[in-house]
C-alpha cells in the first residue's frame, strides 16, 4: 500500500510514546525517559501545543515520525527545531525517513522557518550521513549547554540570588 505521512492527533500519543522509547534504546539512554503520556498529551494537544508531529503510516501502523518545536533566534527570527526522527527498526532501509525529513524540511519553509536545526550524536555515523545527503552541515564548533530539572533545582535552592 505505501507510506503516508499525516500530523499525529491525541490519539496517536500510545504509538508516539512507542517511538520516543525505541529511540531512547537506540541511543543508550532508555532509563532518561521520564515524560509521562499524560504530560505529553497535555503539552502537545491541548490549548497552546508547545510541539507538532509528523508521523509515517504503513497500512494504519505507525512507522516513523518526526517531532519538531518553533524557536526564536534573536539573529535569525523563526526557526524549526527537529528534537526527533526516527524510524522504527523494523522499518529502516526503505526510505520512510527521507519522506519524513523531507516533509520536515517543506513545514519549515511553508512555516518561514529561517533556520531548521537538530542534534545526532557524534557516533551515529548513519544519522550523520542521512542528514549530510540533504545537503545538511553537521556543526563541530559549538557545544550543547543543558541544565536538568535537578540542576536547576539545585542552583536555586543553593543560590543566594534573589530572582526577578
């Protein structure tokens, strides 16, 4: 039958979370999953949904998605932010993620996104080389910054600074 690509509803959080687990494996990190559907089904399908998804259907079965959020850059404007794509293993090698990052790529600009930016890790050798066949710069220059919820927890809690 093919694949389709179609924007996720509340109904498709059960198979989004499938994802997002399969993709924590993939990259050694399934115990960093905390996210609980219903925060989830909140954050995105409520009243001011914070992210949007795309996903990959082959016959009614949900293959693939991708997963992106608007930021602002303050030289730039607009962006598209890519948090995920992935494809289910099973799936790989029959060109789902070139659909999906190429749908990716149409939203940015039908949405006047000036910038479309994600991360992979320096040892996703395949991720790095799909990316690069589009044409994709994988940056070496900047690093990633990041603060848990613990750490920032931590900073107020020991910080003698007031706030706003």
């Amino acid at each position: 039958m093919g694949i389709t690509l179609r924007h996720a509803t509340k109904n498709d959080v059960k198979d989004i979370f499938a994802l997002i687990k399969e993709l924590a494996v993939y990259e050694k990190a399934a115990d960093e999953v905390t996210l609980t559907e219903q925060q989830f089904l909140e954050d995105g399908f409520g009243e001011h949904p914070l992210f949007h998804v795309l996903l990959a259907e082959e016959d009614s079965t949900v293959v693939g998605m991708a997963f992106w959020f608007y930021s602002y850059s303050t030289w730039k404007g607009k962006c598209m932010y890519l948090e995920d794509l992935i494809v289910k293993k099973a799936y790989r090698g029959r060109g789902i993620g070139n659909k999906l990052f190429d749908a990716t790529i149409r939203e940015a600009v039908k949405t006047n996104a000036q910038r479309l930016m994600w991360q992979v890790l320096d040892w996703n050798n395949p991720a790095i080389e799909f990316y690069k066949s589009f044409g994709a710069t994988i940056d070496e220059e900047w690093y990633n910054g990041r603060m848990t919820r613990e750490n920032l927890e931590f900073y107020l809690k020991n910080s003698a600074n007031e706030g706003i």
